[in-house]
C-alpha cells in the first residue's frame, strides 16, 4: 500500500505549459483556475489530474486537447494580445440529472406518503 506521507494541497495543479509564467490562482478537488500571459503562437497546459469524463474549460478561448500520454488532462489556449483567467472544472457525468431524480423521488416519496396519510384519515 502507498501512503502520503505530507499531504499537499496543490494536488491537480499545473505541471506543464508551453509558455512560461502561467500561474495558478486556485486549486480545489473540483477546479483549477490559471492566469496565462498574453501570448503569440496557441499554447497547451497540462494538469496533474486523471482525464476522466466531466472536464470542461471556461474563460477565455481554450479547449481540452487530447490526454498527454493518455491519461494527464491538457487543455489548448489559442494566441492573445490579453492576459487571460481560465478555469478548469470538472463535473461527474450526469451529476445534474442524478440530482433532478434523486430531488423527484424525494418529493414523490413526500407526495404518496401525505396522500396515503390523509386516505387513511378519511378511513377513519
């Protein structure tokens, strides 16, 4: 078994860029978010975080590009005469419909149980 022996918080953090001074502003379990300098040509960044489904980019003009080696999750940032603020989420697949049905099984369990509560009210 391997066991951490210091935790660090900066895991899933910037590992790589094509361009220098890319810096980064916050690092949580569910987001990065970098500061990339203007630049000339299109640069990638590559983060220490697994390139599971549910990545996706906002800010900016940048995409995710393909997994660096396969599994490192990399994003393109294209050319800019600005300084640009981006931010990498992530969100399980289908997190939102999860909690839809979960909020409407909740609220069908309410329903049935005041209905069944009040026939057998009635019954009385």
């Amino acid at each position: 078994m391997i066991q951490r022996e210091k935790i660090n918080n900066n895991v899933g953090g910037v590992v790589w860029s094509s361009i220098p001074q890319v810096t980064e502003i916050k690092n949580s379990n569910y987001e990065v978010t970098i500061k990339v300098p203007a630049h000339r040509d299109e640069a990638k960044v590559v983060f220490s975080r697994t390139a599971w489904p549910g990545y996706h980019v906002i800010g900016g003009q940048a995409k995710l590009a393909q997994p660096l080696r396969g599994y490192l999750t990399q994003i393109k940032v294209p050319a800019s005469q600005k300084e640009q603020t981006i931010t990498l989420q992530f969100e399980p697949p289908l997190f939102k419909a999860s909690v839809g049905l979960i909020s409407f099984s909740v609220m069908l369990i309410l329903f049935w149980s005041v209905g069944r509560g009040v026939t057998l009210l009635k019954r009385k």
